[in-house]
C-alpha cells in the first residue's frame, strides 16, 4: 500500500535534512499529520520564509537585514578587533562561550586550490579592506587546524597591513581532556604552547 | 547575539517535533539555510499541503481522496476481512509485514472511559453498519494487549452480529526475542498459545 502522496512529500522533504533517515522522517510526517492546519501553515511559512535570509554585507554571518546584529553594534565596532572564522557554526560557537566582545569575518571555507577554492571565493580583499577602513588593531584567526587552515592563516597574515596584530587562536588540550586519549599532534602544540603559571 | 528571526522561526517549528531538540533543530535550519529558494519553497508547499490529507470515510486511513487506496481496491474488499486496529501506525506495520490481504478499520484509540474516550469517539457504530454492509465474514482485532485495549476488543466482539468470526491477533513470544529476557505475562500468553508442531 502507498502512503497519500501529501504524505510522501512531506516524508521526501524532511529525508533530505542530514541525519533524518526515512523512518524518522515518516514517524515525524505521521505526527506532523495530526496538527492543525494553521500550525501546518505556520510552519509552511517559516521554511519558504527563511529564503528570504541574506548574509550581512559586511561580515557574511546570516541576518534579516543588510547588516548583522553584530556589525551595528557600536560597540563591538569600537573595539577594533575582528575575529576570522570558517563558516557561520564557528561563530556561534565563539559567540556562546562569551569570551568574545569585536566583530567577525566569515570567510565560508578554507583556501583550498584542488577544490578550487582561492582567495577570491572567500572574499579576502574585501576583508582587507574591511579591517583598513575600520582600523582594526588585531584579527583573531580562528580557524580550525588543518593543512588547508594553516595555509588560510598565512595567506592572510600576509595581505593584511603588517601595523595590525594578527593571532592565531591557541591550541592544546581541550578542558576536560585526557593526555592518554589525545593524539600526538595535539601533544606536540600543547607543549609548544606551555604558558608560565 | 541573537540569530536572525527567519531561522529563529524555523527553529522553533522543528523543535515541535517530538524528538527533535534545540540543538538538532538549529544545526537543521543551519543546513536548510543554504537551500535554494526553490527547495525552501517546495518544502514549505508540502507542509502546508498537509493540511489538505484527509481520513477514509470508510476505514479512517489517511488519504488524498474520500475513500483510501486500499477501501477502492475491490480484490480486497472480496477477502469480506476487516483488521480492526488503534491507529494509522499499526496498519502500515501490519501492511508492512506483507501478510493480510483484507480491508482495515482504524479505530483511533481505545475505549478509555476516564479520558471520556467511549464508542461514539470510536466510531464503532458506524464499523458495526460496515461490517453488515460489507458482509464481512471475518474480523481480525489487531488491538494493542492492554487493559483498554482488552476492553474495547470484548466491546467489539459484543456489538458484532454474532454470524461473524472474531479473532484478536496472536501473543507470544516476538521472533529473536530470549525467554531470559521476556516479562512474566508474555511467557504466560505464550504458554496459553502454544500450538501443535
């Protein structure tokens, strides 16, 4: 027996999101069957709705508007330091832990040649000329290590004016971690990064 | 920072969901985000078409039209076999097995007289007139094993015309399942079950 094609569109459409297989999408589609239909609607609106998101002019992090909560912010735009991050989720994991009070610069990936991602794709110039115009003391690189991280951050360190205080986020054992479990890699940097007590 | 209202909104539809969480909801409306307008669009028109599904007028199975595919299927309606179950998910589980070949009648529920669920909020007035209709020779109660499911399928049993053959589906032990592991009142049906080899 074939499920009513209503049905299978909805199952069909909440399959594509990653991790939802098809028997949590059909057992979610069953249960969204049962609700009114204003709360259908509501919910109808509010996925068409989100086509209308536009990346902040400035910083490229997600908004309503042309400018992001954060680029309107006087205050964080007085504090002349912008952090670099790789994608929107970077930012907002930045953003919870609270230690952070200056802009932001979503670059939307790492440089990466073989994929055919090169400085134009992420915007870099006009990064450049976003921290000149604003006089930015210090960027923060807070990309994640990796090869093609770690050649992003040169890259960048090298186009920006040499007055402004480029560093890079720090690395080594993560709070609750155990030195047993870790990788070498992650040994190594901590050692490098030791800091007088 | 506060996330644009457009996602906000998404967010909160998804988390609706039973199962679904903040957190899931956020890194799904995350991923949406950067779905093409065309798919946004095309999601939310299959939500809200939902609210356009409809139940058989005869068995109470979801359907795009007045009457469900298998109600329309005359093969099926000459099996003169109904499998009388609680609710929609149990009949796609049983459709699922492959094994039955006959009409269903979705119940709804159980009799449940504290919640104020008796035999009109059941619709078995009108399953008794479907029956005699039909002339169904054969009716399977496919009930849940529980209190209000053992009421409801005496209930039934009663108000049929006494010409028709009424079983309720077998208990016993579930193929894979370890008699080790098993609670005291299943080993019970099963014993009470047991069938010449």
């Amino acid at each position: 027996m074939e499920l009513p094609e209503s049905l299978l569109n909805v199952i069909d459409q909440l399959s594509k999101i990653p991790g939802v297989g098809d028997k949590t999408a059909t057992r979610q589609t069953l249960i969204l069957a049962k609700w009114s239909a204003d709360d259908l609607n509501a919910f109808g609106d509010a996925m068409k709705n989100l086509a209308n998101l536009k990346a902040c002019v400035d910083c490229g992090m997600y908004s309503d508007l042309d400018y992001c909560e954060i680029c309107s912010n006087s205050e964080r735009k007085e504090s002349k330091s912008v952090c670099v991050v790789e994608n929107v989720t970077d930012c907002l994991a930045i953003e919870r832990s609270g230690n952070y009070e200056g802009l932001y610069h979503i670059l939307g990936g790492v440089l990466n040649p073989l994929m055919g991602v090169g400085p134009d794709e992420l915007k870099i110039d006009s990064f450049v000329k976003r921290v000149r115009g604003l006089e930015v003391k210090n960027v923060i690189l807070a990309v994640n290590p990796s090869v093609e991280g770690d050649a992003t951050c040169s890259y960048i360190k090298q186009v920006l004016p040499s007055d402004v205080e480029v560093d890079r986020i720090g690395f080594g054992i993560p709070m609750g971690g155990s030195l047993e479990y870790l990788d070498t890699m992650t040994i190594a940097k901590a050692l490098e990064n030791k800091k007088k007590m």
